[in-house]
C-alpha cells in the first residue's frame, strides 16, 4: 500500500477544537486529519479535489486574530494553527479522536 502522506521531516502542533495533535508539516490539513484518524478519515464522503466542500473548517492562524474558513483538502498544514469549527462530516470523522482524554 502506498504512503498518503507527503514526505515531512518533522510533525506540526495544531489544535481542533481546542485539543493538541501533532500533525506531518507539508500536507494538507485534511490529510494531517486522516493521520490523526487514519480508520475513519479515508471512508469519509470526501472527493480530496476542492468540489464536495465537505471538508470545510473555520481556522485562526498563529499570527492574525480573524477567523478564516478554508478547505481542508486545498489548505496546507501550518505549525500554530487552530481549527475552531468542523464541518459535520470532519465532525463525525474525528469524533473519537476529539473525545479521547
Ligand atoms: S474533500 Fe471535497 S472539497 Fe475538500
């Protein structure tokens, strides 16, 4: 089976919905999602081309106090970066990632 991930040297801090998960720098954010929950993420009704939007989140970067809403299939991790809204399928996805202490 091949890797899905981007080649990474390093993992990434974030945060999604308050909660910290390191995350490989230089892939998408939808992929950084799919290693967080690799047994839900890939089987989620996501198209990973920008048209279904069912990937969408509401982020706050490190460096700017405004909310910003994105595609996590398009957008490219970021060390910092905090995911503040999910959409209903990210939300089913992650469920028990987002519930475990
Ligand atoms: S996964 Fe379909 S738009 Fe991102």
């Amino acid at each position: 089976m091949s890797d899905p991930f981007r080649p990474y040297e390093r993992l990434v801090e974030i945060r999604i919905l308050g909660r910290k998960f390191l995350v490989p720098e230089k892939n998408s954010l939808l992929r950084c999602f799919q290693f967080i929950s690799p047994e839900t993420v890939p089987y989620g009704r996501f198209c990973w081309n920008q048209e279904c939007q069912y990937c969408r989140v509401e982020c706050q970067f490190p460096d700017s106090a405004t909310p910003a809403t994105l595609l996590s299939c398009k957008f490219l991790v970021c060390e910092g970066l905090r995911v503040t809204a999910l959409s209903d399928e990210l939300r089913r996805c992650l469920k028990d990632k987002l519930a475990r202490k």
